[in-house]
C-alpha cells in the first residue's frame, strides 16, 4: 500500500524567502508525484506532476519539485515567496502508469508573512 | 471551459437524516472520482466512475453510501443514513481518459457535509 508523510502541518515563511514544503512517499515501485494547492473556497489545482523522465519538475507559479528515488522523497520548493502562496499544500501519489486513485498526505499549511 | 461543480457548497444535517451531493465532471471526462477529507485529516478516495461504471469502489466506507452515475454525465452521493464521523469535505474531481492513458484530475471546490 502507498502512503504519503507531509512534515509540517503548517509552515510559516516571510514574504521573499525561501518556501520549502516536505512530501515523503512509501510506495514498493516509484509511483507518479503530484503536488496540488487549494486556494480558500476553491478546488484542488494541479501545481505539478513527475511521472517519468527529468526528476527535477517545474511547475506553475514558479514552482517546482526534485523527485529523489533513493530518499523517497518530493520536496515542494519556490525561491522567493509571494503572499498570494498562501494557501494549502497537498501532496499524492498514485500508482506507477495511472494517474487515477490519488492518496494524498493531510496537507501543508503555508503563511506568507509580509 | 467550465470547471467542476459540486452542489451544494455546505449542508448541515442532523445524525440518521439522509443527504445527497452531486458533482458535475467537465463536459467530455470519462472519470469521475469522489473523495472525502475528515476534519485534519488526508484526503481518501471513495470511489472511480468511468462513465457510468464503477470502475473501483474500494474506498468506500459502509453501505450508508451510494454513489451513481446515470448516463455517464453528473454523479450523486447518497449518504442515509448519515451518521456524526460523516462529517467532513466531499471532493468530485474528473479527468480525460484517451486510449487508456489518464490525464490530470481536476478537482471541483467541494461540499462541506455537517453531520449534527
């Protein structure tokens, strides 16, 4: 069974600096990534995916990600903060070939403070 | 394009009532998927339509739940009766599905289900 640890329930970054947001999978085969954010009173919005190919994943938003087979790990990262990011992290993993049944981590909180 | 849409956006119900959530996929997606996030808890996978099949209902809880989709279009969810742990964020997200190749969920904004 796959399972997703996202460390930090809430993250808290000034405005400008680095955002560094914690996703560890558990998976027997390396499985598809995804980082979605949800923004308040909105639906989840795909940030970005890694399924095969180049581990390091640009996503929206000056976004990106570094799928690291040997940690097990999908670090979320931006170099500089904008209070607009403020909203919540989410990252999942589905089965290696499919983008279906989605298992998500409990999410990351993240305050931009001006 | 229009996005996903789920009805209604809360609903408050008291415990043994019954209350139905429906979830408009975007015009031309096969699959459609429901899932429910308890209060600070993940997001879990209910269940995964392709068109009007259940192609895989595993996540679903008990059989206080019924989940269809006649036609293939929009999807209900049933819940009677609902019971106090059925309280949390109902998600319905749907996605293309070419030739077996599956493409990106896109996530409605939810429906906030308050059991009392």
């Amino acid at each position: 069974a796959q399972s997703v640890t996202q460390l930090g329930s809430h993250v808290s970054v000034s405005e400008g600096a680095l955002v560094l947001l914690r996703c560890n999978y558990s998976s027997s085969v390396p499985p598809y990534l995804f980082w979605y954010v949800q923004y308040p009173n909105q639906g989840l919005q795909l940030l970005l995916k890694y399924t095969t190919g180049a581990t390091l994943v640009k996503g929206i938003n000056g976004f990106e990600a570094e799928f690291k087979k040997s940690e097990t790990s999908f670090h979320l990262t931006k170099p500089s903060a904008h209070m607009s990011d403020a909203a919540e992290y989410f990252c999942a993993v589905s089965p290696s070939g499919s983008a279906r049944q989605l298992t998500f981590g409990s999410g990351t909180q993240l305050t931009v403070l001006p | 394009e229009a996005g996903v849409t789920q009805f209604p956006s809360h609903s408050v119900i008291e415990k043994g009532q019954t209350v139905t959530l429906r979830c408009d996929p975007i015009s031309g997606h096969d699959n459609l998927y429901w899932y429910r996030r308890v209060m600070g808890k993940e997001i879990k996978f209910l269940l995964h339509f392709v068109k009007e099949s259940k192609q895989d209902e595993s996540g679903m809880p008990n059989n206080r739940f019924l989940a269809e989709r006649t036609g293939g279009t929009y999807s209900t969810l049933k819940v009677q009766p609902a019971e106090l742990e059925d309280s949390g964020v109902y998600f319905c997200a749907s996605s293309h599905d070419l030739g077996g190749i599956d493409y990106e969920q896109y996530f409605g904004p939810g429906t906030r289900l308050t059991v009392t």
